[in-house]
C-alpha cells in the first residue's frame, strides 16, 4: 500500500502546485483549502448571488485541477485561478442576460473626458445614523449597481487587494484599463453612496 504524502507544515505555493501537477491530489486540496473562501468571496461579490458563487468556486477548482499541466508558473496560481474564477462568474452574468455591458476585453479610452463630479459631503458619520446591517445592505446595493466589468475590478482591487498588475494580469487587460475601470467604479460609488446620505460629512470610502 503506497503511504499518502504528507503535506508540510506550512504554505509553499510554488511547492504544492508542484506536486499537485504531479499528481498528489492531496497538495492540490490544500490549495483548495488555502483560497476556496477567497475565491467564494470574489464569485459573489461580482455575481451578488449566493448559489452562483458557489457554482463558480466548484467550476473553478474543477478547470484548475483538469488545466494543471497548462499553468507555467510565470505568474502566481492564486493570480491564475482568480483569473478562471472571473471567467465563470462573468459566464453566469451572461447568462441571467440581466447585466448589459461590454465584454472585459474591450479597452476603455478615457480619452479627454473630465471626469469632475459635485460630491456632497455629510455633517455626521453615516456609522452613528445606520447600524451595521444597514450600512451593510447600502454598500452592497452600492456595489450591486456596478456594471460587472467595473464591479470585477473594484473588487479584485480594493476588496481582494490585488495589485494593479495582478488584476491586469488576472483579467487579461493592460494595466492602463485597470486604472480606467478603478476610477470609473469608485466614482460611481462615490456618487451612489451620497445620493444614498444625502448628508455632508466624510468620504464614502471610509465606510467601504
């Protein structure tokens, strides 16, 4: 009877996905382990659906382990898996056919446009005039009103905190289109959250 592998203490990507593509099967459910609740997260903020979340986390751990012998190693596989995750969590969007945007290959030209808006600011903190489940809800309503494109960037960005090459990176666009879609969700947030208040105060973003 051959002995199973022991996984060692401690996390080495490079090392278990190795040996995951070598086969040991239990290498490759540590990584599972190690990202599944990341992977979870980022499905449902950009789908905002709990059951489709959990489709794309299953669907993405599955075209990983089936594709392991076509990851190089030139980028990180948690950047690698992110990117297959995106993919069928973009795919589910298409298909509820509720979401009309353009697809995240297109480039976006911010040209000359000035994106200048009149943000009003609140007198009180919204934390001391909302509880928890209610700031909650309105940052998610916020977030959910995002086109998905934008919504995918925000979140790998400001939410996973992936840097800006990684989330180039893990949504095959330049660097430049990251910047774009950024500033582009933010501001939209911005404008979404003070319409929401109607106060004067502080910066949305303290509270996301």
């Amino acid at each position: 009877m051959t002995p199973t592998t022991a996984i060692p203490t401690g996390f080495d990507e490079g090392s278990l996905v190795a040996r995951a593509k070598a086969g040991d099967t239990a290498a490759f459910s540590e990584l599972v382990s190690r990202y599944e609740r990341k992977i979870f997260r980022l499905a449902k903020n950009i789908t905002r659906h709990d059951e489709d979340a959990e489709d794309v986390l299953q669907e993405a751990f599955l075209k990983a382990y089936e594709h392991l012998d076509r990851f190089e190693g030139n980028s990180k596989f948690y950047t690698w898996l992110v990117r297959i995750a995106v993919n069928e969590a973009l795919m589910k969007l298409r298909k509820r056919k509720t979401d009309k945007t353009v697809p995240l290959d297109e480039p976006v030209d911010l040209g000359e446009e000035v994106m200048q808006r009149e943000i009003a600011v609140w007198d009180n903190n919204p934390e001391e005039q909302y509880s928890g489940e209610e700031m909650k809800k309105i940052l998610d309503d916020a977030l959910e009103s995002l086109k998905p494109d934008f919504r995918t960037v925000f979140t790998l960005r400001d939410i996973e905190e992936l840097s800006t090459e990684e989330t180039a990176e893990a949504l095959g666009i330049s660097v430049a289109a990251v910047k774009s879609r950024l500033l582009r969700a933010r501001l939209a947030l911005r404008e979404k959250l003070t319409r929401q208040f109607k106060r004067k105060g502080s910066n949305p973003f303290d509270y996301l």
